[in-house]
C-alpha cells in the first residue's frame, strides 16, 4: 500500500498538470489566431510562461512519486523552494511599492481625483512609462472604459458630478476638474469663456479631446487613475499571494514525507494503490 504522501503528490499534481496544459493550449490559440490589439498580446507570453512552468513542475512531481523516483522529487522539491521564495519576495515587494497612493476628494462630487506624487517612484518609472504606456491605451479603448460612462450621463449635467466614478474613469474619461471645463452633453465637453486653467500642474488640460478615442487618454490624469486602480489589484493579489504561499508550503512539506517513505523502498510504479 503505498504512502499517502504519494498518494496526495500524485493528485495534485495531476490537477495542476491539466491547468498548465490549458495556459499552453490557450497561450498557443491567441498566437495562432493571430490577435491584432496590445492588450491581447500582453498577456501571451506570460500565460505560455506559466503553462510551461506547470507542465514540468506536475510531470516532475507526477513520475517522482508515481515511481519513487526520489531524484525527480527532490528536482520537484527545489523548484518548488525557489517559488515559495519568489512568491514570498514578490508579495513582500507588492505591499512596498503600493503603501502611497491616496485620492483626494473633489469638493461637492462623487469621485476622488489622484496626483502621480501620491505613488512610489517605482510604479511611474516603470508602469506608466511612455514605453508601456500605449499598450495599456490600448487596454483601455479595448476595454471600452468611458463609452459605459458615456452612454449613461445624465440628461442634467450637474447631476454627473455626482456619480461615482471609478478612478480610471475619472482620470480618463473627463477633463480634471481644475481646468474647468462645462459638461454640455454625453459627447461634449467645452472651454469656458475665460479659456482653460493651462496653469494647473503637467498641463492636461490642452491635452483633453472630445474624441472617443482621445478623450483624456494622454492626460497624467488617467495615468494616476490607472496607478491607482494597479494599486488596489496588487495588494489584492499580495492577499493572494499570501494563500498560495500557504498552499505551496503545505505541498513542499508533503514532497519531503514522500521523499523520506521513498528512501526504504525500492523503485516501482504505484497503480490503484497497489505495486505493479
């Protein structure tokens, strides 16, 4: 009868070999079909990356313990170590560079508006940058973020102000409120008589366009917008994270008990809970 340690092993890695088959094979269909937006390109890599990572951490852990094979575990065993501590290390990271970030309250409406100071120096050089900044553009028009909030303004404009808008939404969907600008309809925004408050800090106001596809895309405005809803996704994921270092610590300390019931036995295949 073999060990239940084996056993547990067996499943779950059986489980996690058929998630990483899947990122492959959806990883290889977005390449094959060939998709035309960044936003879908963004995430081929990562998704093929993380299938690959699978397949051969469950085939590892699958032949280790099917036939105790305890050089094959203690192969499973290392990468397992080195993902515990990268988990651990990312997680610790996520909560560093996400402890600033807090929107203040425009007076008399229903959305708060963010400055790019309210984040660590290591979310706007390296998120926000020109360099990735059209790809996640992209996202955004992809995403149709502000034709939801376009589509449902209110007849009086005043009542706009106080919806509750999310902080993409406020930083890319509108003109900042310091600039001043007179909400007339759905698709229109204009300049008051006395011209646009250009004095207000990095200028978006001469960047907003009431085009659908311009919008305030450019603006510093939806790049803090975006900065902030990163900020509440990582700490999620930190969360996350936390469960999955948990549940990987516990399968380490089960591969270490399988490892040990396989030092006294010899080497055979495990079938139905019986040698073959």
């Amino acid at each position: 009868m073999p060990r239940l340690s084996n056993v547990v092993i067996g499943i779950l890695n059986g489980c996690t070999l058929i998630i990483g088959l899947a990122a492959t094979i959806a990883s290889l269909y977005l390449r094959i079909r060939g998709v035309s937006t960044d936003c879908q390109k963004v995430i081929e890599n990562p998704l093929l990356i993380l299938g690959l990572l699978l397949l051969v951490l469950s085939l590892l852990g699958l032949v280790g313990s099917l036939y105790r094979l305890n050089f094959m575990l203690y192969l499973y065993l290392t990468i397992l170590f080195l993902l515990i501590l990268g988990t651990l290390a990312f997680t610790i990271f996520a909560i560093l560079v996400t402890n600033k970030g807090v929107g203040r309250t425009v007076s008399g409406k229903g959305y708060s508006e963010y400055r790019l100071g309210d984040y660590s120096h290591w979310l706007q050089k390296y998120v926000v940058n020109e360099e990735h900044w059209n790809e996640i553009r992209s996202c955004l028009v992809d995403a149709k973020i502000c034709d939801s909030l376009r589509d449902n303004i209110p007849q009086v404009p005043g009542e706009f102000y106080k919806k509750n808008l999310s902080p993409i939404q406020s930083g890319c969907c509108k003109p900042p409120s310091e600039c001043g600008f007179e909400l007339k309809n759905a698709t229109l925004w204009t300049v008051p008589k006395s011209g646009p408050a250009v004095a207000v800090a990095e200028a978006d106001c001469k960047k907003w366009s009431n085009d659908k596809y311009g919008l305030c895309y450019a603006c510093n405005a939806c790049k803090r917008g975006v900065l902030s809803n990163i900020r509440k996704d990582w700490r999620l994921f930190a969360i996350f994270n936390g469960c999955v270092l948990a549940f990987i610590t516990i399968v380490y300390c089960i591969g270490c008990c399988a490892t040990r019931n396989n030092k006294s036995r010899p080497s055979y295949p495990i079938m139905y809970g019986r040698r073959v």
